[in-house]
C-alpha cells in the first residue's frame, strides 16, 4: 500500500507539471500576441490577411481617441499599455515601429505586471 508520503510526493509533481505546462501555453501566447502587435505597427494594408490585424489597429485608434486613459481606469487602454511595456522591455531595434517604444517612460519599467490588466489571447 503506497504511503501518504508518496502520494503527496506524486500529486505535488503531478500539480507541478501541469502548472509548468499552462506557463508555456501563456509565453506561447504572448509571443504571438507580441508579434501581432510589431507586424500591425508596420502593417498599411486595408485588409491584412494576417489574423486580427485590424483588432490591434483598433486598440491602436482607441488609445489614439480615448479620453478616460489606462490612468483612469479604461480597460482597453490597460490593454494596450500592458502590451506596449511587455514589448518595449525586450525590443533591441533601434528604428522599432511600435509606438512608443523607445520613448517607454522608465515608470513602467518599474511597475509590476500585476497592475495591468492581462491581455486576453485574440
């Protein structure tokens, strides 16, 4: 008969790896968010081929337009600065076309992930 011991030992690693796995699945996620989010600031086509394309270009204008801002409290916003931070954080190009990229204030560099609110796959 398996001890208590060894039980526990199996469901912590078996806790364990499919808490890793769900960890890759959300960089896997992020990555493709994140090169969705450089090919749209280059992107001047109409109608982008490339999968929700015109939906970053949207949050783009939005942020463009929006009057409340991420400050005040609008969740599109959050959105796009959550984005606009997690990208900047690991651009190394000097002439990137993400907006606002090279120019990030250093308060964001330093506030946590956590204050943002996280950004739902397309």
């Amino acid at each position: 008969m398996p001890s208590a011991r060894g039980k526990f030992s199996k469901n912590f690693k078996l806790g364990f790896t499919f808490i890793l796995e769900k960890c890759k699945i959300r960089v896997r996620q992020l990555r493709k968010v994140l090169d969705l989010l450089v090919h749209t600031a280059q992107c001047r086509s109409a109608k982008c081929q490339y999968t929700n394309c015109s939906k970053v270009k949207g949050l783009f204008q939005h942020g463009i337009h929006c009057k409340i801002s991420a400050t005040g409290g609008c969740v599109l916003c959050k959105k796009m600065w959550y984005l606009l931070q997690l990208h900047a954080r690991g651009c190394k190009e000097s002439e990137c076309h993400v907006p606002r990229c090279r120019f990030m204030d250093p308060f964001y560099y330093h506030q946590s992930l956590a204050d943002f609110a996280p950004f739902p796959v397309l």
